[in-house]
C-alpha cells in the first residue's frame, strides 16, 4: 500500500480537528482512527507542527528543503554522483 504524504496544511488542520474531539471528550485513539493516523504519528505531527500556523509551516519545510539541497552541494552525494 503507497504511503500517504500530507501537505503541512493539512497536518495543520487536522491537528486543529483533533484538538476541537480532544477538548470535547473524544479519546485519541478513536480520533487518529477517523483521521486515518497511527497514534505515534499523531503525536510526531503534533511536537513538530504544534503551535505552527500554515504560513509557518510551509517555510519550516522550506528551509529543511533547502538545508538538505545545501549539504548534498557542499558535501557531495553520499551514492558518489556528481551534479
């Protein structure tokens, strides 16, 4: 089965959804079951976008983008081919 990438505006508002079933009682498990999350991602997503808004976000994974493209220039590929 091919994994599913989420876009950071849709882990963002899925953890908002989350939070709005947790404050009204819901277990997190039954809530990341709906979502379609394991209960380790749930939490993952949650200590890393916890507190982003979208805009945020999306430049957070920018720079990891371009930290990682900044790396395999300076450093070279770790597989030996060259740009």
């Amino acid at each position: 089965m091919a994994r599913k990438r989420y876009t950071p505006e849709h882990i963002i508002s899925m953890l908002r959804e989350a939070e709005v079933r947790l404050s009204q009682g819901e277990k997190t498990g039954t809530i990341c079951r709906s979502l379609g999350l394991s209960e380790q991602n749930y939490y993952r997503r949650r200590r890393e976008y916890e507190g982003l808004k979208i805009s945020q976000a999306r430049r957070l994974k920018g720079l990891e983008k371009l930290k990682v493209q900044t790396l395999f220039i300076t450093h070279g590929s770790p597989w030996g081919a060259k740009l």
